[in-house]
C-alpha cells in the first residue's frame, strides 16, 4: 500500500494557499460552530477510510454522521478506479 492512499486537500479562508495531508487507513474530521474555542458545538463528523480488499483492490468509504455515503475500488495492478460503487443496507447500518 502507499504511503499515503487517502490525501486531503484543504481550502480555507484564514490560508494563503491550499494546506494538504496525507492518511494511512482513516480520517476523521469532526467539525463543530460557534463563537469560538469554548463555545463551539459538534455540528458534523466525516470519515474516510481505506481497507485493502484482496492482493490488487483498495476500497475507500465516505461516512458521514456514521452514514456510509460512497464507495469506490482501486486496482493496484490495473490502475483501473471504479467510482460511486452501490450501498446496500447492510453497509450502511453496520457502518464499515
């Protein structure tokens, strides 16, 4: 697996220019509002997370609020990426 198969780019106001990080198996932002540090309020929590499904395929999943929003796969050896795989139910009341 890569160093890093789950990157994050981040736009915000209070950066000149766009901040980035890197993840291994998952992210999670929590993001909360208010007024400031002491009062502010969770508001949404997003997810992702990568797992290695056999020898060539990663799956990645989106969640947010634990509500399994997108899938999609990546073949290591073809390169090939399958976007916006189907979400049965099981997947989204179990969560992973």
């Amino acid at each position: 697996m890569s160093s890093y198969p789950i990157w994050n780019d981040v736009q915000a106001c209070i950066y000149n220019s766009s901040k980035s990080y890197g993840v291994k198996n998952e992210g999670v932002v929590n993001i909360k509002v208010g007024t400031s540090k002491n009062y502010s309020y969770m508001f949404i929590q997003h997810r992702t997370t990568v797992r290695e499904i056999d020898k060539h395929t990663l799956e990645y999943r989106f969640f947010v609020n634990g509500k399994l929003i997108k899938r999609s796969q990546f073949n290591k050896k073809t390169k090939i990426y399958s976007d916006n795989l189907p979400i049965n139910k099981h997947q989204q009341l179990m969560g992973e």
